[in-house]
C-alpha cells in the first residue's frame, strides 16, 4: 500500500490543503493520504489548540475517500520533529511505501530540519510546487496550480467575522464560527 503523510499547523485548516492532498494522491497514486496536524510545533506558535486543529481536519476530511487523520502528533505534550512521526509510521505500517508531502518552502529548509538524512532513508519526498522551484532528486517534484487561500488569512477573516465559505471546509468553518475560534 502507498500511503501519504501530510502533516502540518493546519491553524486552521483550509480548502488549499484538501486541494494539494487530492493532487498529491493522484500524482503519486496514493492509497491514502493521513492528515497530521501539529502538536506542539518546533518551528511556529499556533493559535488554536491541538485539539481543536485535529477536529477541524476531521471534519474537513470526513467523507473524502481515502483521506484519513491521525492524533499523534497532537497527543504529545511536547515538540514533535517529522524524524518521529515518520518512524511511528515505519512502525505501524511497516510494508507500506511511505511519502512525506511537504510544499516547496519546507524543501527549501528541509536540510536543517531533525535528522534530514535519516528521513530521506525512511520514506520518499514529496514536493509540492507553487512557485515554480526546481525539485532535485531524491524528492519527486508535483507541480500545484497557485492557490490563493492561506490559514493567516482565514485567521484574519475569522477575527473579523467573515465569511469562510468557499475558503475552508463547510464542517471546519461551522467549527470555527461555533466555537469563536480567530476572534479578538
């Protein structure tokens, strides 16, 4: 089996990640694609909690064949490098063919991430690509339309309470507005 692992801050999670998950699937011919959304990030400062990240992705997700989510990331209480979440995935789908799916800003950095060289030997490279970048090998390149839609901007329209629709998930924006996540 061929699986995809998609992690991110998903803070909160929007139409433009579901869109690069479909693409990624596709081009790679991907069984499934396991959403991962951060728990205690290494590198940013999230704005809603991890659990309320991973129920916005479930709900995002919910229905979409092929699609599924993953809690470990948001289960632990401290920071997680992509290096672990990757042996956990070794570990629990040991005869499955891994591929990280990163976008081409992560790829830029991505030799000074934990262990980098470890992680090339565990699993294949997926690079999306927006803007154009060269991918060299051993990442596979996947090229993106331009997506418009950014999490600090829904967080912005959020914050001012506008509408979301067409820019995040039905289920994850019903979340946001019920639970006045984004709000000043």
């Amino acid at each position: 089996m061929k699986s995809g692992l998609f992690g991110g801050s998903f803070d909160p999670v929007h139409s433009g990640h579901l869109a690069a998950a479909k693409r990624a699937k596709e081009a790679l011919g991907l069984d499934r694609v396991i959403f991962i959304p951060s728990g205690v990030s290494p590198h940013k400062t999230l704005t809603a909690s991890p659990e309320a990240r991973l129920e916005m992705v479930k709900l995002a997700v919910s229905g979409i064949d092929g699609f599924l989510v993953s809690d470990f990331e948001t289960k632990k209480k401290t920071k997680c490098y992509s290096y672990e979440t990757v042996a956990e995935f070794k570990k629990l789908y040991p005869d499955d063919e891994l591929y990280f799916i990163i976008g081409d800003d992560e790829y830029s950095s991505f030799f000074s991430w934990y262990k980098p060289n470890e992680l090339l030997s565990m699993c294949r490279f997926a690079v999306l690509t927006r803007h154009g970048a060269k991918i060299k090998e051993p990442f596979i390149g996947i090229s993106m339309p331009q997506v418009k839609i950014s999490s600090t901007m829904i967080r912005e329209r959020a914050a001012s309470r506008l509408d979301l629709s067409g820019l995040v998930p039905p289920g994850a924006a019903e979340y946001i507005k019920k639970n006045k996540l984004y709000t000043k």
